[in-house]
C-alpha cells in the first residue's frame, strides 16, 4: 500500500474539441470536397476510381483493425504499460463503425473490381472449383458481417471501458478480459477473410495460405506507429502527460518487432511460392518484378525492413519522441505503398501509372476520419483513469 501511495491515482483528463475548431473545421472541408470529387471521380473514370477508392480504405481499415488488436491484446494478456494510451486505440478502432460506411463504393463498383462476379459459369474451371465462396450474396453478407463483428468488438471493449471510468468497478475489466478472449480469434479470422475478399479477390486464380499474417503484420505495425504519431501529438497539446519515455520506449521496441515480423512473412511468402514455381501462385510476384513496379518494391522492402530495423535498434531513438515519430510516419507512409503495390497492379499490370485519384481517395477518407476521431476524443477522458493498472502503468520501468 505505501508503494501506492507514492503516485496519486490521476484525475481524468478531458480534450477541448473549442481549442481545436479551426483544425475540425479544416477536416471537414477536406472530406466534403474530397468526397464530392469522389463522387465526380466515379461518374468520368469509374475503372481508375474504383481502384484507388480500394486503396485509400483498405489502408485505414488496416490501422484501424491493427488498434482494435492492441485493444483486445491488452485485455486478454492483463498489460500494465497500454493502460494510459488504450483509450487513443479504442477511440481509432471505433473508426471501424464509420469505415463500413466507405466500403459501400467498393460494393457499387463490383463490375470494375472484381472480374470473378461477371464470369458465367462454365468458362473458367479455376473460379467454378471456389464459386461455393466467390459468390456476389456470399461476398456482401461477409463483407456485413466483418464490420458487425470488429465494429462490435470495437464498441463494446471501449463502452465497457468509459463505463469504469464513472464508478471504477472492478467488474467492467473482468467483462472486458473475457470479450477479448472470445474476440482474438474473431478478430483474426474477421481480418484475413476481409484480406481474401477485397485484395486476393482482384486476382481470383492467384492465392496464397499466408495472405492473412501478411496483412495482419502490416496492419499491426503500422498502427502501433499510428498511436505514436496521435499520443505524441496529443502530448504537444498539453495532453497525456502521463504518458512518459518508458512508454515510448516499448512502443519503438514493438514497431521493431513488427517490423521484423512482417519481413518474415512477406519473405516466406515471396521464397516459397517462387522456389515452387508454381504460375498460380507465382504470378502475383511477377507483375510486381517487373517493368516499374520492380522499384516500388525494392523500395517496400528496403524502406519497410532494413532501414527501419536498423534505426530502431537504437534505444535513443525509442526514448526520444521526435526522433521515433520520423520513424513511425515513415512507416505509416509504407503501409500506404505496401497497400497500393497490393492493390493497384490489378489494374495497371504493365507497370506504375499514377493517378490523382490514388490521392485524393486516401484524403478524403482520411479527412473524415481525422474528423470524426476529434469529435470523439472529446467525449471521454483521454485516459482509462479508475482502470485497476494505472498505479501500475505509471510507474513503468523497462
């Protein structure tokens, strides 16, 4: 009990969305023009749009279920450290209800995405062997129940947790353990299934069995730089102070960890499948080896790996929040290549041709849910402050 008593439990501590109305207002301004040109985008280049449209929402559904993980983690390993930044990974993983929203244009735009639903059957034997699961119903009834099912876990996990914050009970951390449990395995099924539909959907005969730890790998890296960039922004804004270096340092040290995990699977995918040589699975490598995308990859994996690896080796960088937050918008900003490098040699196969849809789709969506993070922020203290392990998550040492 004395060691307690060194550090007071903190009061909460509220974000004024008032300090921040010029930024909201800027946000909104983003996504309204950025949407209406969306919507331009759709009618005068629909084939062009529909891929960019795909890029710029599969690369914030990832961030956003890469928080929803740290969340459902936290509660099922019984973490200390999280407990003063899970709110941030709730409030963005609540982002997931909004992003079902945005995947409505990808179901709009089936003719241009999705060659599979157009092709009778009897014309291709490859697709008839997986028309029991490539099926138009099937695909919006799975795509539904993705956001039924991370939605809802989002939800419930950060309603459960702004409840304790107003009567502290005990009992709202025990319900929040046993959701995360039965969620983990919801999670992972829901995101490498969602990963099928949408990415390996646009190539049906190509396939690969670690498609799903490849996108989660990327999905839980880049988000773990996410809640670097937002805690530090946060902390700039007079907020979070309870956050302290230790904190950072095992944040850098798990962007490091993800780092390393996603190059073993991207490599254990890339060596196996063309050992085996195999043109099923082999073709999804060589439109990317080749003519201008063979630079663009080379990129992915000297930016996304051996750089950062050897940056974040270093403990200085992790205990210093400028330096780590140039880290994590770099990895952040290889998230969304490895996204568009997955997504659009769909449609230009015969190498790189930029698009300015490819930017203002991501902005757009980026804009609304920028906007719509800041109205939710405001509503709940910034921190969990009666959760039974911020004693423990203050006094952090690693």
């Amino acid at each position: 009990m004395s060691e307690r008593a060194e550090i007071p439990t903190p009061e909460g501590e509220f974000f004024e969305s008032t300090r921040f109305t010029g930024l909201q207002l800027l946000l909104a301004a983003g996504a309204v023009v950025g949407l209406i040109l969306c919507l331009i985008g759709a009618f005068i280049s629909p084939l062009q749009f529909s891929f960019s449209w795909l890029f710029g929402f599969i690369f914030f559904f990832t961030l956003c279920c890469g928080c929803l993980f740290w969340t459902i983690v936290h509660h099922a390993t019984d973490a200390e450290w999280t407990v003063v930044v899970r709110r941030q990974l709730e409030n963005i993983a609540l982002l997931l209800i909004a992003l079902a929203v945005f995947a409505i244009p990808i179901l709009l735009l089936r003719p241009q995405l999705f060659t599979w639903a157009d092709v009778p059957p009897g014309q291709d034997h490859a697709l008839d062997l997986k028309r029991q699961y490539l099926n138009w119903p099937s695909f919006v009834f799975r795509a539904a129940l993705y956001f039924v099912l991370l939605g809802g876990l989002a939800f419930l996990l950060r309603r459960f947790s702004v409840a304790q914050d107003r009567d502290g009970n005990p009992r709202c951390t025990v319900w929040m353990r046993k959701l995360a449990f039965i969620g983990l395995p919801i999670f992972g099924y829901a995101l490498s299934f969602a990963a099928f539909d949408w990415l390996m959907g646009l190539n049906y005969h190509w396939y690969s069995t670690m498609w799903g730890p490849y996108i989660f790998a990327g999905s839980v890296g880049s988000s773990m730089s996410l809640l670097v960039l937002v805690t530090t922004a946060l902390r700039k804004a007079g907020y979070l102070n309870v956050v302290t270096m230790e904190h950072y340092h095992i944040m850098g040290k798990w962007m490091l960890a993800f780092c390393i995990f996603w190059a073993y699977i991207g490599f254990g995918q890339y060596m196996l499948y063309w050992y085996a040589n195999i043109p099923e699975e082999t073709q999804y490598f060589i439109v990317r080896n080749t003519a201008s995308w063979w630079p663009l990859s080379l990129l992915l994996v000297f930016g996304r790996f051996f750089g950062p690896f050897a940056i974040l080796l270093l403990r200085s960088i992790k205990l210093h929040p400028h330096q780590l937050c140039w880290v994590a918008g770099w990895m952040l900003f290889m998230q969304a290549l490895d996204m568009y490098i997955v997504v659009l040699p769909a449609l230009h196969g015969t190498g790189v041709r930029f698009s300015i849809w490819d930017l203002i789709c991501p902005v757009a969506i980026g804009c609304s849910l920028a906007f719509l993070y800041l109205r939710i922020v405001g509503r709940t203290s910034m921190f969990p402050m009666r959760d039974p392990r911020i004693i423990e998550s203050l006094r952090l040492t690693n």
